[in-house]
C-alpha cells in the first residue's frame, strides 16, 4: 500500500505546505552548526502505524537527519515506551518535527482504532474491511494503517471492483429491465476475476440479486434479526458483507450472526490522532 514514490509525493507535498519558503524560527534562532536528538514517546497505548512515513518527514527535510525505528508497524505499544529516535542538524529536526507527527499520530489512531474492532469481533467469523471514506490523496496512508492493526483493505478505488448500490440498480432496471438480467449482462462484461457485489437493504431483494451471479451481497442498514435471517436464506451461496449502523457497541452481534465481512467507515472517518509526543535536545557541536 505504502508505495515509496507515492509517500515520498505526499511527504514532499506536506512539507512544502508547512514551509513554503523554509522555517523562519529555526533559521533565525537555530544556529546552523546545531545538533538536535528527539525521542517519539507514546503518552497512551496503541499500535503503531506510519513508521517509514515519520522517518520521511525527516529524511526528505535533510538527508543527514538518522531515524532510528524502535518500534514498527503493527507492534503494540504501552505508555511511555519510546517510538522511534530522531539524530541530525536541529534546523532539520525541528523542520519536519510537526509533519512527522501529524502523520504518525493520525495512522496510529486509525490503527489503534481498528485493532478495537478486530478485538471486538475474536472467535467469530467476520472480517472487518475498510472503505473509502478516506482523506483525500491520503488513502494509502490511512488504509496501511488499518492493516496494521489487523483490519483488511476493501477495494482501494473505483475502478478495482464492481459494486452496485441502489442508485446503481435504479439506472440498470429503469427500462424494466429486472435485477437479474440486468446483473447477469453486467457481470458478462466484467474483466475477469474482478469481485462481483451488490448491496441489497432487504430480505425481499437477496433472491433476485443471487440470482444475478454475484459474489459478494451487502446487506445494508439491516438490523440484527434480519442479517440472521440474511446470512440464513444466502447459505454459502456468496461472500456476505454487513454494512451500517456499526461502531464498537454493536459489531460483536453483528459478527455474531455469520456474515463474512463488516465494512466500518469509522475506521478512518473518525478515528482521532494518537497521543504522542517528541521531545527535541539541541546541543551545539
């Protein structure tokens, strides 16, 4: 996910963004010759996610800035333990200081986040995805993060799979075409091996929709009785993913009905920044 020339591109842009024409403070009151050490410490538990990203933010300010990586991605941490150390020129240091945390932070509290909802769905069958409700250009990032802390990847854009919503089965059927054959043409046209899915927000619908070849069915908004009685009626016959009305009080029983997938927006929609610090020591040489 984290592709090196994609993060050196969003870096690069994040850094540009935070000094446009370089770090005034640091310039005027950093005298060149200066060293800095910075230690990232965690001030609350979590998992760890956006390691290389933070050494970028530090690497791409000055090459001679050294990150050394203490703990990485996906590894559990507990308050107090330290991160990562940052050596090199304190200009640097100081320079890339907010960037590297402002991604750090945020990766490590989607990860943080998503490790909850893996937790919270042990001993079941239920694998919980992402989706796109992403910060823009930011994806990949985000979506690194969840796997960190053991979620998996839905489909990264639009273009990686088919999934047809409501308004989608609306444009295909308004000549009266019905919900079959209008899926079977479809999936007649798709590349081969592409996922196949449709969301459905009724018991009524799965018959027509299974029907139509797919792979995966959406059950949508449903509420616990009815995902049973879902997951009951499709019987193996496709992937089943639960959708809406999740978040860490109800995504136990949700997994407790069978369904394959739990797709969570709130995994990178609303998980908050981690807490965690880095303190700088500038020493002149």
């Amino acid at each position: 996910m984290l592709d090196p020339q994609l993060m050196t591109s969003v870096v690069t842009a994040a850094l540009l963004e935070d000094a446009p024409t370089g770090d005034i403070t640091s310039t005027l009151v950093i005298p060149a010759e200066s060293q800095a050490t910075a230690v990232l410490a965690a001030r609350e538990p979590g998992v760890f996610a956006g390691a290389d990203v933070f050494a970028a933010a530090f690497t791409l300010t000055d090459p001679a800035v050294q990150v050394e990586l203490i703990k990485h991605d996906g590894e559990r941490f507990a308050v107090g333990n330290l991160l990562a150390r940052v050596t090199g020129p304190a200009r640097a240091v100081l320079t890339g200081e907010r960037v590297g945390l402002n991604f750090v932070q945020r990766m490590s509290g989607i990860a943080t986040l998503t490790a909850a909802y893996v937790a919270a769905t042990a001993g079941t069958t239920a694998t919980i995805l992402d989706t796109r409700k992403t910060t823009p250009t930011l994806r990949a990032f985000e979506r690194h993060a969840v796997a960190c802390g053991g979620g998996t990847n839905h489909r990264f854009s639009l273009s990686d799979a088919f999934m047809a919503k409501d308004n989608h089965l609306a444009v295909l059927t308004a000549g009266g075409l019905d919900v079959t054959t209008a899926l079977q043409q479809v999936k007649a046209q798709l590349p081969a091996g592409m996922t196949f899915e449709v969301e459905v927000d009724r018991l009524d619908q799965i018959e027509p929709v299974l029907a139509g070849g797919v792979d995966v069915i959406m059950l949508d908004n449903f509420s616990l009785a009815d995902l049973s009685a879902g997951v009951a009626q499709i019987n193996g016959r496709a992937k089943i993913e639960a959708s809406g009305g999740v978040n860490l009080d109800t995504v136990a029983a949700i997994a407790r009905t069978g369904v394959d997938y739990i797709s969570v927006g709130a995994l990178t929609h609303s998980a908050r920044a981690l807490d965690l610090g880095l303190d700088v020591t500038i020493a002149s040489r």
